[in-house]
C-alpha cells in the first residue's frame, strides 16, 4: 500500500503522549471540553487521548497545536 499517507516515503507524524496531550491542554489553560471543542473531537475521546486509552490521530495534534497557540494573548 504505497499510497496510504503512513508508508512510503518520509517519516510518518507519530500520535502524542497522554502525558503530552494533557501537558499541552494544561499550558493552553483549556479544560478537556474546551480542548475537545477546539478540535471538533468528543469529550470522551479527549479523556480517552489523555488516559491513554487511545491514540490520538496526529492530524487532530497538530490542529489542536495550532488553534492552541494562536489562542494565547
């Protein structure tokens, strides 16, 4: 499947920690709704990313990244 974004040539983004998704969350001052809401994610799926029952998909990192940073005075 050379054609799948995830292989082939380059490095793949990797999915965040949970201790990265809610490091990055906590330094926003964001709750998980807002951070969830930002993104247009499930509560339960944030709480998931941050449990680390989940992995949150690299696309939704980097969207949050930044719509995040760009919230900061």
């Amino acid at each position: 499947m050379t054609n799948h974004p995830n292989r082939g040539r380059g490095t793949p983004a990797a999915s965040p920690t949970p201790e990265r998704v809610r490091a990055a969350r906590e330094a926003a001052g964001l709750s998980q709704s807002s951070a969830a809401e930002l993104i247009h994610s499930g509560l339960r799926a944030w709480q998931e990313w941050e449990a680390g029952n989940r992995r949150m998909h690299p696309a939704f990192w980097e969207l949050f990244k930044l719509k995040s940073s760009s919230r900061a005075p």
